[in-house]
C-alpha cells in the first residue's frame, strides 16, 4: 500500500500526471480522427456498393425490360392497324378473327 502511495506522490511530483495527460489526449485525439477515417472510408465504400448495384440493376434488369416493353408496344401497333384493317376487308361479315376478337372483347365486358 504503502508503495502504491510512493508512486502515486513520485508521478504527481515528477510532472508525470501532466506528460501522462497530454499523452492520454494526444491518444484520444489520434483515436477520433482514425474512427472519422475510418468512418468515411466506410462510407465511400458503401456508397461504391451501390453505385455497383445500381449499374447491374440497370444492366440486367431495366435494360431487358425496357426492350421487352419496346417490342410489346410494336407488336400493339401492328395489332392496331391489323385490326382497323378488318372493316375494309372483303370478308368482313364472316371474318373467324374478328369473331374472335368480339367474343375476347364480350367476355372482358362480362367481367367488369
């Protein structure tokens, strides 16, 4: 015990309290500014995450979806003017696809 009060009276005495002091801060303030280091590389790394998924969402997934939309709006158009077509033709009265497409529109209307 004694020894303990000898080293404590000898660090406060010598200035070791004081060099001990600005080193402890010294610490401290290296560890803030590692942790802020670290923390912003944490973040660049996350926002590099995402710009990568964001790319491989566009590469693979909008891309293809948009084609497969641009594809179905052309086939709608050929289907269109296909379909206005159909009065101007010869044979209007006995038309099987314009039966069908009355029988598809009727059985719609039935379901609304």
């Amino acid at each position: 015990m004694n020894d303990i009060i000898h080293l404590v009276i000898d660090v406060l005495l010598s200035g070791g309290v004081l060099v001990s002091l600005v080193t402890l801060r010294s610490t401290l303030v290296k560890s803030k500014s590692e942790a802020r280091k670290s923390k912003s590389e944490a973040d660049q790394a996350g926002v590099e995450t995402e710009e990568k998924a964001s790319k491989l969402i566009m590469q693979y997934i909008v891309e293809p979806l948009k084609s497969e939309i641009n594809g179905l709006r052309k086939d709608v158009r050929r289907l269109n003017r296909a379909i206005d077509k159909v009065k101007d033709c010869k044979f209007n009265d006995n038309c099987p696809v314009r039966r069908e497409l009355q029988d598809i529109q009727t059985a719609g209307d039935n379901d609304k």
